[in-house]
C-alpha cells in the first residue's frame, strides 16, 4: 500500500471518528440508553445467537485451514513432505 493510500485512509479514520463523536455527544445520555437497551435485546435474540454461533464454527474452521496451510508451506520450505 503506497504512502498516499494510507494517508488518506487514516485521515477517513479520524474524519469518521470525529463525526462519531459529535454525533454520539448531540445524542446524549438519553439515546446511549436505548441504544444499550435495544442491543441487550438483541443479544438475547435467539436468531443472533445461532448466527455468533455459525461465526464462532467459521471462525474455528479458518483459523485451522490456515494453520494446516501454514504448516504444509513451512514443511515445503524445508523439504518435508
């Protein structure tokens, strides 16, 4: 990635972190609120559950695809097979 694409992406990042928190301070204390009671509903959500559960089993899964292919590639490097 070239110096100017990453200036530009971490001056996006601060221009959007800076939106939030403007944003977020305007809301106020009232709609940080509803916000934390609508996401404790949502967690609750028997739907959303069995999709962190799906996420965790593809999570679990890659991370063992990558190991396995890390450890093929390093046998390789040394001449293993």
């Amino acid at each position: 990635m070239g110096y100017a694409l990453r200036m530009r992406f971490r001056l996006g990042l601060m221009i959007g972190g800076a939106v939030g928190y403007v944003l977020g301070a305007r809301a106020g204390r009232e709609r940080y609120e509803e916000i934390r009671r609508w996401w404790g509903t949502a967690r609750r959500n028997p739907s959303l559950e069995q999709l962190a559960k799906v996420g965790q089993g593809l999570s679990d899964m890659s991370r063992s695809v990558v190991a396995g292919g890390l450890e093929k590639t390093s046998d390789a490097i040394r001449g293993e097979s």
